[in-house]
C-alpha cells in the first residue's frame, strides 16, 4: 500500500520540507519547500506558508531539533543494559546541566558497548519539547519521531560503502554550525558551534544583492571559514585528549544553507587540512524526484529533511525524544483508517450474512412446498377415495390404522396367522430374478391358490419348489401351466394346501 512520509528539517535559520511517496515500485520526492525563518513568530508562519504550498496530509510524519536546543555529553555507564541505562541517564546528566532532572527529558546514542556503554546522552526542555511540538500539532503534524538535526544525515552518510571509515559532517547554519564526528562508522560526538554574531555567510557573497549593506568581503568570508574551522579543530583535539585516542576525520561532508558560497570546499579543504565533499543524498538512495519539483531540490537545503524520511524507511540508529510524557499516541490517523476500514468490512461480512440467511430461507422454503406437494399426491393416490386433504400425513396415519385393525385371523384357521403376514412370506419366497405377475389370489380356509404370468416353465418350477418350503403350507401343486394366446408367456395358477 503506496505510504507518504513528510520529514521537516526546523533549525535556527528555516524550515525545510521534504515529502516521499513510497510504493512498490520504489520511493519518489514529491514536494519540497525551504523557507526562511523571519521574526518572532518564524516557525509559526513558515509552518502556515508551507501549508500552502504543499500538502501536508501524510501517513507518518518526522521532525528533527536544533542541536543548540539539546544538551550533548558524552559519558560512559558501568553497564551495558540498554534499560538501565535509560532508567540511570537523568541521574547522571543531572549535575552536568543546570536544571532539575524533572524538568528535561533524555535520550542517547550507543557509540561502544562492552563491559561498559560509551554514548551520546542528550536532554532537552520538557517546557521547550511541550511549546515545540504544539506549533506543529497546531497545523496538523504530529511526528512520530524527533531526532536531532543533522544525526539522520550521518546515518545515511555512514551507510554508504564508499565513504570512509572516518569522517566528519557539518551543516553549516546562518547562525550555528552542527558537527558532528564519526570514527569507525559511529557517531562518537556532536557539537554546536555558533557563527560570529553578525556575520550571515548567505548575505555576504559578492554579487547582485537587493541589500548591498549585508555584503561583505571575501576577506571577510575567509576569515568567518578560518575563525570556525579552528574551533572544530580544536573541538576535536579536546575530544581526543579526554579519550586518550587520535580521532582524526579522513574527510569533512557539508551541507546547509550557509555552505552556498562557491568557495566552501576549497576553504574546509585549506583550514581543515582534509578532503571535502558536499552531500547529495538524493543520488544515493535510488530516489525518483518528480518533474515538477526537480528545479527547486537543492540538496544543501533538503538532505537533512531527506535523511529523516529515509530514516522511517531503514529504520536507523539515531535520537527520538517523542517517549515518556511525550510519546505518540497510538490512536494516530493511520490507526484511524484501519478502524474505519476494519468496520466497513465487518458491515459487509454482516450484511454478507443476513442474505445468505435470506437465500437459505427462501431455498428451504420452496423445498417444504415441494416435498408438501409430494406428500398430497402420494396421498391421492394410496386413498383416491378421500376427496377432502386437511393433514395428509396424520390422515395417512389414521387410515393405516384402519387397516391394521381390520386385518383379522384367516378363516378356519386355528393360529392366529392373518393374511398379511401369509402373503409377505409368499413375497420373500419368490426370487426376486423371477419375472412374475399376479392376476389371481384366493385365501380359502384350506387352500390358498395363486395365479399369474412369467416369463418360462422353470421360473413356474422355481415358484413352486420355494414355496414347499413355507412353513404355512403342507404342499404346493402346479393346477396349470400355458403358454398364453401370444405364445410368449406362460400362465401358470398354483394350488397352496395349507396347514
């Protein structure tokens, strides 16, 4: 069933939007929107105008933090324990930040796992998740997942087979820049550096500009790129100084709004002292972008909303801080659709009964009046001489009464043997290969004589020597026996002396 995943990728500076399609035969972009962030209420009105360029209705949704909202230490815990390390995180964070355990919520990211668990703890404002997620849910998102900007984009990044082992990943921000350091294809810090105050890179290139104040030098531009690849230089050595280890970063991948400026590379390359590369996620992962969108994807502003769609899909490593008190309710509206689906269906298996019901009745009906029609004409024509059918079973039972009591003892006859049960030991006398026809019966009170056609002499033998037999009758003579006037039958009449 095709599925639609709408990613927002909200930092300090804007807001970008990234919708996938999924289905069988792959996963296709099918809107993207970046819109700056202006004012106080930034969010609030990117978020409404990003509603009307594109629709927001989506089966799951995802949205990332800033990493400057997020408080990021790396500790060590004297267990390995996923559950118990959840359980002692706020504990353990709580004196390295200044607020109360209560008041921040925590996740973390597992760098090594051994006797002990290296990770990434990170804890954020209850108060600022609370006031966050309500200007989404105010205009109908409610994600699923709140990971911390830029960590689904390494993800993606150290799944890719051709990339090194080591890396280092900026998003270079108007106002902070995320990094975050990768060895041995796991993240081992994340850090947020802020841009000198003042200085937008987006507004400082040479060139055509409707604010010409805003412009500034090369120099200028050189010396912001030397300024913050000093303090990640330094950021690093730190890092490795505390762990004992050389953390050294084989290649740096950027992206972000501010890493525009044509000269980005060259100038990461100079001051960082290794190769970089800027990210495209979208070549890839296999991804279809539609026609009509292809002119706007820009992947320094889309990769890291792209990285959270394609998260959902591969179900990566990263931070979801919608747990505890903020967890997704579960009635969302995906499970809405199945409701509603699982009950059109249980109307249809209902409605699916009643008329097999009805059939079944109906059916069983004709064929009560059939078998009551055969009833009366059976009825007709065992007692031809009842004209009035009121019951004709229970008429048919009264009638056979009738006989069975006017059925008496044969006369002269000292048993009390009566006719019926004469003439049904001559019938199982009589084989039933024999052909034969009766025309004549007559029960005398000493000689019963039994009259009829069959086919030949010996079946008329044959007749005669089973019915010596009867205990009923002392001996049984053959009177006659003719052909008939055809010369094709014989006639024959039996004479029976009886006991």
């Amino acid at each position: 069933m095709p599925s639609k995943i709408l990613a927002l990728d909200i930092s300090a500076d804007a807001i970008s939007a990234v919708q996938i399609k999924s289905g069988l035969k792959g996963a296709e972009i099918t809107a993207c929107v970046h819109i700056k962030l202006q004012g106080e209420d930034g969010l609030d009105n990117a978020l409404k105008s990003l509603s009307e360029q594109i629709e927001l209705k989506s089966n799951i949704y995802q949205a990332s933090i800033a990493s400057s909202f997020v408080s990021l230490r790396n500790i060590t815990m004297p267990f390995k324990d996923l559950k118990k390390i959840r359980q002692a995180l706020p504990f353990e964070i709580e004196p390295l930040i200044p607020i109360s355990a209560d008041d921040f919520l925590t996740d973390f990211y597992v760098i090594e796992r051994s006797n002990e668990t290296r990770l990434i703890a990170g804890a954020v404002k209850k108060e600022y998740l609370t006031e966050y997620l309500q200007q989404l849910q105010k205009n109908n998102i409610n994600p699923e997942g709140l990971n911390i900007r830029g960590v689904a984009t390494v993800t993606n990044l150290i799944k890719q087979r051709e990339k090194p082992d080591n890396g280092l990943f900026l998003d270079i921000g108007l106002k902070h820049i995320t990094l975050i350091l990768f060895i041995k294809r796991r993240i081992v810090l994340i850090r947020t550096i802020p841009v000198k105050e003042g200085f937008q890179l987006t507004n400082s290139y040479p060139g055509p500009s409707d604010d010409r104040d805003g412009i500034k030098t090369i120099e200028d531009i050189q010396s912001t790129f030397k300024s913050f690849c000093r303090t990640i230089r330094n950021t690093i050595h730190s890092h490795s100084y505390n762990l004992n280890q050389d953390l050294a970063p084989e290649k740096a991948f950027y992206t972000g709004t501010g890493a525009i400026y044509s000269k980005t590379r060259e100038l990461l390359e100079e001051y960082l002292g290794i190769p970089a590369e800027k990210i495209d996620l979208s070549k890839h992962n296999s991804l279809l972008i539609n026609s009509a969108i292809a002119q706007d994807w820009n992947p320094l502003f889309m990769d890291n909303a792209l990285a959270l769609a394609l998260e959902t899909n591969k179900k990566g490593e990263g931070f979801n801080f919608r747990r505890d008190d903020f967890e997704l309710k579960k009635v969302s509206q995906w499970s809405k659709q199945i409701i509603r689906k699982a009950s059109i269906i249980f109307t249809f298996i209902i409605v699916l009964m009643a008329v097999d019901i009805s059939i079944d009745y109906y059916y069983l009906k004709k064929r009560y009046k059939a078998l009551n029609q055969e009833i009366r004409e059976v009825f007709k024509e065992t007692l031809p001489k009842v004209s009035k059918i009121v019951d004709p079973i229970q008429q048919m039972q009264v009638a056979l009464n009738e006989i069975k009591k006017s059925t008496s003892p044969l006369p002269g006859s000292a048993s009390n043997i009566k006719a019926i049960e004469l003439l049904n030991d001559i019938s199982k006398r009589i084989p039933s290969s024999v052909n034969i026809q009766l025309t004549k019966l007559i029960i005398d009170s000493d000689v019963m004589r039994i009259g009829g056609i069959t086919d030949t002499f010996n079946q008329v033998d044959t007749i005669k020597s089973n019915l010596e037999g009867s205990e009923y009758f002392n001996s049984a003579t053959i009177s006659s026996a003719n052909l008939d006037r055809a010369g094709e039958k014989i006639k024959f009449e039996i004479k029976l002396q009886r006991q």
